[in-house]
C-alpha cells in the first residue's frame, strides 16, 4: 500500500493534526481527524448505526480545498 500525501491542516503547526491521504492503489480517501465527542456521535447514529470497528470524525472547515484536492487526485487518477 501507498498512500499520496495531499495535505494537513494548515493550522496545526509541528504537532499532529488533521490530514487526508488518497491510497494510490484503491484511490480511497484516508483521513486523519480529530475524535468526534459523545453529542456528535450520538447524533450520527440517528442516521446510520456506527460499528464497533468504526469512528466518527471530524474535519475542520478550513480543510475543505484540501479534501477536493484529495477527491480530485482519486478521480483523476481513474480517469488514465
């Protein structure tokens, strides 16, 4: 597996923050981001049951182009 680095949050400075990477093999988004709390999770479940082997998280706003810079990378690459 190799994942293609897009970008991290721009506000994060040195320490670990959100991020996304695009699986240059399976072209699926990988995400890094902050744990989603109790309130948030909660309400998601309302809509789609969350598995033990799955996690709610959250991305914030200001990562927006680098998420469609990421879904750009994953369908281009479709695309040749």
């Amino acid at each position: 597996m190799a994942l293609r680095f897009v970008g991290k949050d721009p506000e994060s400075g040195d320490h670990g923050s959100p991020a996304v990477w695009v699986d240059e093999e399976t072209r699926d988004l990988v995400l890094q981001g902050w744990k989603a709390d109790q309130p948030t999770t909660g309400e998601t479940s309302v809509d789609v049951r969350l598995p033990e082997h799955e996690s709610v998280i959250r991305v914030p706003k200001r990562m927006v182009p680098l998420l469609r810079e990421a879904l750009d990378v994953a369908e281009l690459d479709q695309l040749r």
